[in-house]
C-alpha cells in the first residue's frame, strides 16, 4: 500500500469576510503527481500556503510526510515548493543562486549544482542575471531551486502560466522526469485541465474553496468518453427504460439530459424505445469527449447546488 505524502482533513481558511477554503479534505500518495485544478481565486495558492506553513492554519488538519503542521521537523526539508513566483535574487547569477541555495540547505556535493543546470536545460544561462532570464527560464530556475534539495514532494503552483506552447512542453517534460527517475511526488495546479491531463495521474477540482472533485485519471476518462447526450421530458422514466434496454451504461446529467455511452443500439433504435415507453424525445445528439466540457459541467452543477 502506498504511503499517504500529504493529508489535508477538513480544512477551512477565512480572511476577514471572505471563505478562501471551506471544509477542504484530500489525500496526496507517495508516486503521485496530484493535479489540482481551479479557476483563479478557487482557493488553490492558499491550500499550498497552508501546507508549507506560509499561511497559518486555525482550522482542520495537515500531515505532511508523516509530521502534523505547526509541528513539522523534517517535513518541510524533504519539500520543494514554487507558490505563487519563482524566488530568486535578481542581481545574482543562474549559479550564484543556486550556491546561495546549496548553502541555505547545507548541500557540498561538487558536481550536484551542475547536474541541476542541466536537468533544467540552464547550463548555457548559468552567469546570466535572473533579472535577465525570460519567463520560461525564470521558471526552470524556480524548478532548480526547489529540487536542488532532492525533495521527496514537491509542490508547484501553476507553473507553466505565461510560458509559450515550446516551454510548456518542456515543462511537462521535466515534471514527468522529476516524478518517473527522481520518484518524487507532485502537487501541482492550474486552472486548466488540458495542461493538468498531460502530467497528472490524480485531480482534486476546487471551486469558490470547496473540494468538489477527487477523481483518478482513468475515472476521468471513463466520466469523459464521448456518447449519444438524450434530452428528455422525463428524465427518470427514460432511466428506467434504458436500464432495461440498452446494451451499455448510461448516466443522467440532470433533470431533462443523460448520456449514453458503449451502446450496440442506434440512435433511431433507442428514441424508438423511448417514445414507447412513454418518454418524450426533444434531442439526441453524438457528443465528444471534451475535459473542459466535463469541467465546466461539474462546476455548473455545483454552482445550481449552491443557489
């Protein structure tokens, strides 16, 4: 069994009147790389804030690498973080700061500082300003810092935001190297799916601070299987028919809409069978898989649970 890197249980945060998290619970395992998505302000920097002890925890709990915030000893030191900008001195080299953070961390070894300029691609920028570096550099020197250490979990808070379509690339890249040859477990967010898809293997979805989402990527590529989408008058009845009928599985959206998905029946063969059986057909329509549909359909439903 794999042994639990991070959990968060039941943990809310306040400023003045604003909820930034409310009764957030999650589990992050050894080998993961965790996606955590949520629109801007959903309540993802805080959660890392809190985890690292950058922000103060009053309420709920926190085990980070077996050690329960407020009373870490070693936790924080087998973790690398990059939350909210990449630190880094702007006067000082590419190799200036990474001294300054082997000595910060007590690290000698001779040739590990060159090992890391080049596991994040900085060789050839490594007596250059950090004031002088672009954008997707500076987040490779954020990337170096945090790993430096070799921690055992890192936490990267959307990372690839401003770079151009090659860094992200490249940044998936070093992500994946980082947790397949270093085996070290990530924690990184975003406020898109698409970009979280390519790395993760588990997603917690946060929206206005609530978890409403755990799911696995397999789960989310079962939820996500393209299918015939059926708008009906009677949306219970239609379940009902289908349970009996339909070769396949089959999921109701809502009140008036479900999905069909892996059926041998025809489009024309399931209305048939609908209208028999007392349900009123308005649409059926071929839908395709699309994960920013599932995202922002999930988001909707909780926001109509919420009214």
């Amino acid at each position: 069994m794999s042994e639990d890197v991070l959990t968060i249980t039941n943990v809310s945060k306040r400023f003045g009147n604003f909820q930034a998290l409310d009764d957030v619970s999650l589990t992050v395992k050894s080998g993961d790389i965790y996606g955590l998505l949520g629109e801007n302000g959903a309540g993802k920097t805080t959660l890392m804030r809190l985890i690292t002890g950058l922000s103060f925890l009053k309420q709920g709990k926190i085990v980070l690498l077996g050690e329960q915030s407020g009373h870490y000893q070693q936790a924080l030191r087998r973790t690398g973080a990059i939350i909210e900008n990449p630190t880094a001195f702007p006067e000082l080299t590419v190799n200036q700061n990474l001294k300054l953070c082997a000595i910060q961390h007590g690290i000698s070894e001779p040739n590990l500082l060159a090992d890391v300029l080049d596991f994040v691609g900085l060789t050839a920028k490594q007596s250059t300003k950090a004031s002088h570096l672009s954008l997707g550099q500076r987040q490779r020197l954020g990337l170096a810092l945090a790993t430096l250490p070799r921690p055992d979990f890192l936490i990267l808070d959307e990372p690839i935001n401003g770079l151009d379509p090659n860094g992200i690339i490249e940044f998936r890249k070093l992500i994946k190297q980082l947790n397949e040859e270093r085996h070290t477990t990530i924690l990184i967010s975003s406020h898109i799916l698409s970009e979280l898809y390519q790395v993760s293997n588990r997603f917690g979805i946060l929206h206005r601070g609530r978890l409403i989402k755990q799911v696995t990527k397999s789960e989310l590529d079962a939820a996500n299987q393209s299918g015939l989408e059926i708008t009906v008058d009677q949306v219970a009845v239609a379940g009902q028919v289908l349970d009996h009928e339909v070769a396949g599985d089959f999921e109701i959206l809502d009140e008036h809409h479900l999905i069909i998905r892996h059926s041998s029946l025809s489009a024309a063969k399931i209305n048939q069978l609908l209208v028999q059986g007392g349900v009123s057909v308005n649409q059926i329509v071929q839908r395709e898989g699309s994960l920013e549909e599932y995202y922002t359909s999930l988001v909707a439903r909780e926001d109509q649970h919420h009214v």
